[in-house]
C-alpha cells in the first residue's frame, strides 16, 4: 500500500504562507503487481521474438551474389542487416530495371524516315507492350484468314491449271503436229532462292526474299514448217476450186442449145453418157466381127455383155 502524503503546514497570520510538509515516500508493491508486470514482459518478448523471426533478423548475416545480371555476377557479398540488405537490393533492382526514361528509334515510312518512341516507366512500357501485341494478335488473325482464303483459290487455281494443261495435250494430240519443250523465263515478286539451306525464312533474309527475280520453266515450241492458217487457207482454195467445178458447167451451152448441162454435176453426167455410148457402140462393132467370123467358120457363138447403170 502507497504511504501517506505529509499534511501540508498552516498558513501563517497576514498571508504568510506556511512551509508545506514533505510528501511520504511510496510504499513497495504488492505481489499482484509483480505477477502483472511479468506476465507483460513475458508477451512482449513473444511478440519481439514473433516479429523478429517473421521479419528475417534472426538469419542475418547472409551471403548473396554481388550482382543479379548473370554477365556482372563476379562474386558473392555478406550482408549483416536490414540496411546492407536495401541497398543491395536497390542496387539490383536498378540493374535489372534498367535506366528510364528510354528513347528508341524505329524505321518507318514518314518523311524522315525514323520515328521517335520515348518508353518513361515499367508501367507505361507493359501498357505499349500490351497495345502492340493486341494489334499484332488482331492482325495475326486476319493474316491467317486472308492465308486460308488464299490457299483455297491457290488450290482452285492449281486444279484450273493442270485440267488446261489436260485439255491442251488433248487439243495437240487431236491436231498432231510436233514439237519439243523449250526453257523461258517468269518474272516472279520475290526471291526464293535467298531462303536459307533450313528451308526456313529468317529476319536478316526477307528483305533480299521480297526482292523481284526470275525462274526459269519448261514450254513447248511447235517444230512444223507451217501453221494451221496457212493449211486452211489451202484447203479453202483447193475446195473453192472443187466447189467452182461442181456448180457451173464445164461446157458452155452454144447459141440456141439447151442449157440442161449448166445444173451442177450434169455437164458430167453427160460426158459419162457420151463415153458408154462410144463404149457400146464399139462393143457391137467388135461383137459383130467375131460373130461372123466364127459362122464362117461353122461355129454358133453368141457374145453379151451386161450393162452398166448409167
């Protein structure tokens, strides 16, 4: 128990103040304060103890690289508390950061020819990052689709090509004239040939590949000594000339005559006529000799001959 306060002194006559008393001295305290006190202390070292174990104090001091970049990682250093720890870290974090504000300059199509992209913070730069590879995914997939298309009307076209070809060498065969292949030239937009051994296109490789060029491929030279136009244009002749003969007469009707042989074909006819008449007539003429002279002869013979349609 706290001791008591000495009581203060009486004042003195005509505002005279009195001495005060001196105040008693504290008594010493109880056993229930002790065990307070002690449990309190004993909390706060569970609580010190807590924090100093969740923090890492307790581990140091640790040995770490000197260097987090793998090209100036030369050695190892000792850290002995929190603030070499910061500093350490700080100056890592630096080197793998890297030094903002970063200006880069691309090539592009503007009138100088460059264009300036100034990246200020990790932040700004994910946000540039992120806008480019959506544009490039959306410009992806349209590539894809546009490729898609593409390899369809190639294939049509293959198809297309390959039944000309077909029909083609059909047509040749059909007409029958000879020839033999011949090589030609193609201008082409790029440049196969600056593909690498891989097969595979490279960065450093597409500016020589979308190059123009040339390649070589296989034809076919016709060897007649002439075309087809000049051999209608024979055959159209000699068939006017056949046509001229067949359609007008060979023999001009005189003065007076009938004019039956101008149809076409019956100035023929006639002349045909004519010429199994002088056959029969010379028949009869033979036939009757050798009829007589085998009579005189004392032989019956009769000689025919069967006519023919005229």
């Amino acid at each position: 128990v706290d001791g008591s306060r000495g009581v203060d002194g009486s004042r003195g006559v005509d505002g005279v103040k009195g001495v005060d008393g001196e105040k008693g001295k504290d008594g010493e305290p109880g056993a229930n304060e002790v065990a307070r006190v002690l449990r309190a202390i004993r909390e706060l070292e569970v609580k010190i103890d807590k924090f100093y174990k969740e923090s890492g104090f307790r581990d140091f001091p640790i040995t770490v690289p000197e260097f987090l970049v793998a090209d100036d990682n030369k050695g190892t250093q000792t850290i002995d508390n929190l603030v070499e720890f910061q500093i350490w870290f700080l100056k890592n974090m630096d080197a793998l950061c890297g030094q903002f504000p970063i200006e880069i300059e691309i090539e592009d199509d503007s009138s100088d020819g460059k264009r300036l992209v100034k990246l200020d913070n990790i932040a700004e730069s994910f946000a540039n990052l992120f806008g480019l590879m959506a544009t490039t995914a959306e410009d992806a997939d349209a590539a894809v689709n546009i490729g898609v298309h593409n390899l369809t009307e190639s294939i049509g076209g293959k198809v297309a090509a390959l039944q000309a070809v077909s029909y083609l060498k059909g047509i040749v065969d059909y007409l029958g004239y000879r020839g033999e292949p011949v090589p030609f030239e193609i201008p082409i937009s790029v440049s196969p040939g600056e593909v690498g051994a891989d097969g595979k296109l490279q960065n450093d490789e597409l500016e020589d590949f979308l190059k123009p060029s040339k390649m070589q491929a296989i034809g076919f030279k016709c060897v007649e000594d002439g075309d087809l136009n000049s051999r209608i244009a024979r055959l159209l002749y000699g068939t006017e000339i056949a046509i001229a003969a067949l359609s007008r007469p060979i023999k001009l009707p005189k003065d007076g005559e009938d004019d039956k042989n101008n149809y076409p074909g019956d100035a023929l006819r006639q002349d045909k006529k004519d010429r199994v008449k002088k056959e029969d007539e010379s028949f009869t003429q033979q036939k009757t000799a050798l009829e007589a002279s085998a009579k005189k002869k004392g032989l019956n013979i009769e000689i025919t001959r069967k006519e023919g349609n005229i």
